[in-house]
C-alpha cells in the first residue's frame, strides 16, 4: 500500500494582517499572497531560501480578497473589498532572475460591494469577478500592443490591455462567493452564500445561467473542476465535501476531443452527486483544490487543518469509467493557528513526480509551504 506524507518547508512571513489568498504563478516558481494589509507579495525560492520579490501596495484602499494570475503569466488580477479589481502589469526585464516590477494597468470598476473573487478563462479572453452585490460580472479582454512589423516579441514593455464588461449575471440571490472557470473551455461557475452552484456559457453575444447546483445546505465556499473538466468538487460551511458529475458522463468523455463549450453545456444541465464526504472537516471549509496531478483534492478551512483526498478508479484499466471512489490519504491538524482560508497546489512536480509543493495562508498572517510526497 501506498505511503503519503505532508512536511511543513517553509513559513513565510512578511504580512502583518490575515492572508486571504495564495497563488502560484503557471512557471511554479513564484508565488502571490495577499490580504487585509492591502498588500500582494510575490516569493520566489533562491538558493535555498524563500524571499519576497516584489511587495505590490499602491493597487487597492482595502483587504484585498483574492488573487489571480493570468494563464499566459504576464498579468495578474486582484479583487479587493473596495469594490475594484486591478490588473497588474510586470515591466519588461531582461531575465527571471531580475527583481520584478508591477504597475497597475487598469482598475476594473462596476460592482456595487466587496469583490470576493476573480478568475481568468482558459485562454485569457475573460475575466470574471463576483461580489457581495449578489452578482458575478464577464470580462472581455481587448489587447493593445505595437504593430507587428515592428514588435519585439522579447520586449512587452509597450503592451496593454483593456477590459469590456461583457455581461452582469444576477442569478445568486446571496454574496457570491467564487468564481472558477473550465480549465479548457469557457464555462465558468459561481458559489454563493445562498447554498448554490451556478454553471455560465456564452450564448451568440451574451452569457446565461444554464445550470444550478442545489445540494448544499449552507455557503458554498468554493468550488473547482477536475483536471479534465468533467467533475467539480465542492466545499461549504455544512463541513461536507462534494464531488458532483454529469449524468451524461460517458457522452461527456466520448466527445471530449471535439467538445465545444456549447456542446459542454448542453451535456452537463444535470449533474448527479458522486461522492459526499463528510465528517473529516468540523468547521466550514473554505477552499479546495484539485491537483492536476495524481487526481489529488486538497482542502481547509475554519478548523485549521488540511486533508487531502485521492480519487481511485475501480478499473484501474479504464481510466474513463465513471465508477470512482473517492478516500482521505493525509490530513494535517493544527497545519496553522487560526482558520486556513487558501490552498492552491504548485502546478509542477518537485524532483520526481511523486512530490508536490502546496501552499496555504491563514488568519494567523503566515504563509506556509508543504510538501506531499507519495512513497
């Protein structure tokens, strides 16, 4: 059998308020955090030591909520309690070895209330953010950069981006929680203080709520897809963890080559609950996150530890069969002193494939990174 193991790396400290966030940058080495200090930090390991790079202070008037870096790596979107989303800019280095640079581009404007999240689609095209004015807000991305005939592809110190509001969905009838996109088709969701789980696709021009998800029986904290899009999982403030499915899985996978996000749409109006997993966690659980390695879900929340959860095929001949099981591997109590509000796996393996770094922030105002190693 299988042998897991979580080791604390690395404490990282340097906020003087609770963190909110963390995320790590698509290149693995960079990690952002921010919180109620009003500040981003972005870290890097050097050498043997984890610094801070950067401190980004002059984006936002209020705690910043959450965070959220483009899939290209060039920009990186942050929503804040005073109502404004900004996205920042790195100026043009020579190298990665270079102290980095932000500006702020552009502060996106419109929300009514607190913006609580933010999230970027599989190809950059949109921005999404959702606030306590109950609704969540499409964001089309209109690029600006020099001429190609006179482009230097090394040097993107020139390029700019603005943003179109392309739709306001007004569906939650509560504080909207997160938002989270397909990782490869534009779908995006929605979780809601009011118990709920929307699914959004494009229609022609506009965007519509095409699905609800009603099966929690308190706040829906957050939400993410598998890595192939075909499940999410859930976690609430009933302490229970969820993974729901389409009913038409199997036509789901079939299609998987050719899937639009039309036809995605159209397959998945009904979703059926897989697996509810329960009594692991006895406080809300605020954050998940499903690891694009190794089918891994990692989770945390208001009781201050972490649990990580393995999905297992009962075919292990058919990796497609929708007949899953799903079992906690680790937990760690205690993994902070107060709530744990983030977790986000690293996207690249350490080493071998079989060590994973991940990073959690907490009300305590510490950062820390873990390692999980299967043995």
């Amino acid at each position: 059998m299988d042998k897991y193991e979580i080791k604390l790396e690395k404490t990282l400290s340097g906020h003087i308020e609770r963190i909110w966030c963390v995320r790590w940058h698509p290149n693995g080495r960079w990690l952002a955090s921010c919180g109620a200090d009003r500040t981003i930090k972005i870290w890097s390991k050097e050498g043997d030591e984890w610094k801070c790079l950067s401190t980004l202070t002059d984006g936002h008037q209020r705690t910043i909520r959450f965070i959220a870096w483009s899939h290209d790596g060039r920009f990186l979107a942050s929503s804040s309690f005073d109502g404004t989303t900004c996205i920042w800019h790195q100026k043009a280095i020579d190298n990665d070895d270079e102290p980095m640079e932000w500006t702020v581009m552009v502060s996106l404007e419109g929300h009514e209330n607190e913006v609580k999240g933010v999230a970027w689609s599989p190809d950059d095209t949109f921005l999404a953010t959702c606030s306590r004015d109950k609704s969540v807000w499409i964001w089309e991305k209109i690029e600006v950069g020099c001429e190609a005939d006179d482009c230097d592809t090394n040097d993107r110190s020139n390029e700019e981006a603005f943003f179109e509001c392309s739709s306001v969905q007004t569906e939650h009838s509560q504080d909207v929680k997160c938002v989270v996109w397909h990782p490869k088709l534009n779908i995006l969701s929605s979780s809601s203080f009011d118990n709920q789980i929307n699914l959004y696709c494009q229609n022609e021009d506009d965007w519509h709520c095409y699905t609800q998800l009603n099966q929690h029986e308190s706040t829906v904290w957050s939400v993410a897809f598998n890595p192939e899009g075909t499940r999410i999982v859930s976690v609430s403030a009933d302490e229970s963890i969820k993974i729901w499915q389409p009913k038409n899985f199997n036509q789901l996978i079939d299609d998987d080559t050719k899937l639009t996000a039309k036809r995605y749409a159209e397959l998945t109006v009904k979703w059926t609950i897989i697996a509810s997993l329960s009594g692991y966690h006895h406080w809300p659980i605020y954050d998940v996150h499903w690891s694009s390695i190794h089918d891994l879900i990692l989770t945390a929340g208001a009781d201050n530890s972490l649990h990580v959860f393995k999905q297992f095929h009962n075919d292990p001949d058919d990796p497609s069969n929708s007949s899953v099981r799903f079992r906690q591997i680790l937990y760690k109590s205690d993994a902070h002193e107060q709530d744990i509000n983030s977790i986000h796996w690293n996207p690249k393996p350490m080493l071998n494939n079989n060590r994973l770094l991940f990073a959690s922030g907490s009300d305590d105002g510490c950062v820390r990174l873990w390692s999980f190693e299967q043995q």
